[in-house]
C-alpha cells in the first residue's frame, strides 16, 4: 500500500456548458496546488456542436462526442442524466490516451464542482487491478430483497475515483464496458428506477459488483466525499468539498451553487 499522493498518475475531469465552466475553473487551482506533479487532462464543451476542447500535456487537442449529444437536451433533469454518462466516455478515452502507456496506468477522475483541502491521502494497494473511491450507503434499514438491485442500498460515487490497471487488464475492459453501456443509455436513455437521480457511478456500481478480477476499496464517503449543506457550510473534516451541481434538478437547487467568491471556505 502506498499513499496516492506519492504516486505518479493522471488526473481528469470535463465540464458540459459553461456554468460547469467555472466550477472547474475552480477546482483546477485546489488539484494543481496540491497535486503540482500530476499529470491534468481536463475539457470544456460543448464547442461547435458537439465536441470538448481538451488540455493535454501535449497541448490543446479536440475531441468530437461519439454521438450527438445536444439535440438530445431539452432542459428536462434527464438532461443531467445524460451528460454524467459521458464520464465513461471520457474515462476510457484518457486511460486509452495518457494512463495506459504508464509504467502502472492509474487515473484519478474528479469533478469539476470538487475542492481540494489537501493533498489526497488514501492508499492504493499493490494489486494492479483495483478501484479506490468513496462508498455511499442508501438510507435503508431493511436488507435487500432478492433480486433487488445493489445500487438501491449503495454505490460507489465517482465524484472521486481512482482507477489502477495493466494497459489491457480487467480494469480496462471494465472501462470499455463502462463506455458502451453509458453510450447505450444517453441514445436510449431508460426511466430512472432509483429513489434517486440515477447517472454513471450507479452503472459503474453494477459492472463492478458483477466482476472478481476487480478489487475495490470504498473510502469513507464524508472524508473524500463531503457535500457542502445548503446553507454553503463545509463538512467537518472532510478532505474533498463536493459543491453537488446536481442539486440543480431538485426543487429549489436553481442558482445552486454559490459563485465561487461567496462561498465559505476553510481559509
């Protein structure tokens, strides 16, 4: 085991349409300053239709969709629905291009509405083939039915994720897999089942717990996954502040979050 923050790795993230712009304006300056060693592929789209303009460490590169994403939005929450499953798109796209080549391909997603209040300290084990991220328990007290789905009582949350792999092992195949399916469902996108807006961690969740060549460590969600309350207060003690955009599709989350120079911070 050692502790991420002594490993080389890639970091990444997107922002779709530009309030989303800002909040990873903001979260950049947090991930650099803590993390200056770091590799950073980040984008922001949509540009001339349907395409992210992507920083790279080779420079500025463009990067059509691989489908035609904004006909498909119409200002619905199923808009949010849509746009969190690029995440496997994007991903695999980044493991493909700058983890894999990698002595020990490792990426590490983060959202753009994330803040960093330190370096990232969790360990990553040894074992090539592993995922490391916060694991969100739903608020149920009674056990699962049979045949319930695993995601209704839990999910891992892919607001930080890291993913650890061979260039071709299990956790690129899982990456593949992960793509298609969040294609699959932004063409065809299914009624959400879940007593919560559903996106890509809960798909994530599913290809996961179905595979055993995969191991996973769930990290404590109030530490590396601190939502913000609504009156803008940081979780005590958390090392990751989520400022949870998608808060936007519930009553009331319009104008949410804050800009960025009236939210409390931890000085």
């Amino acid at each position: 085991m050692k502790p991420v923050n002594e490993l080389p790795l890639v970091a990444t993230s997107f922002a779709f349409r530009r309030d989303y712009w800002a909040e990873l304006d903001g979260m950049l300056p947090t991930l650099r300053g803590h993390h200056p060693d770091w590799t950073c592929v980040v984008g922001r789209g949509p540009h001339d239709g349907d395409a992210f303009v992507v920083t790279t460490p080779h420079g500025e590169e463009r990067w059509p969709l691989p489908l035609e994403l904004t006909p498909m939005l119409d200002g619905s929450p199923d808009d949010w629905r849509r746009i969190t499953r690029l995440k496997g798109w994007w991903v695999h796209e980044v493991w493909r291009r700058f983890a894999a080549p990698l002595d020990t391909p490792r990426l590490l997603w983060l959202d753009a509405d994330a803040r960093l209040n330190g370096p990232l300290d969790f360990e990553v084990p040894a074992e090539s083939e592993v995922v490391v991220s916060p694991w969100w328990e739903a608020p149920n007290e009674e056990p699962p039915d049979a045949g319930s789905r695993a995601t209704e009582h839990g999910t891992l949350t892919t607001g930080m994720i890291l993913f650890q792999g061979s260039p071709d092992g299990a956790i690129a195949g899982a990456l593949g897999d992960w793509r298609s399916v969040c294609l699959r469902e932004i063409a065809s996108l299914p009624p959400n089942s879940l007593s919560w807006f559903d996106g890509d961690q809960e798909l994530l969740t599913e290809l996961l717990d179905a595979r055993a060549d995969i191991g996973q460590v769930r990290l404590d969600y109030a530490k590396y996954c601190g939502e913000v309350d609504w009156a803008g207060r940081p979780r005590p003690g958390a090392l990751v502040d989520q400022w949870m955009m998608s808060r936007r599709m519930y009553p009331g989350g319009e104008g949410w979050p804050p800009p960025e120079h009236e939210r409390n911070t931890r000085g």
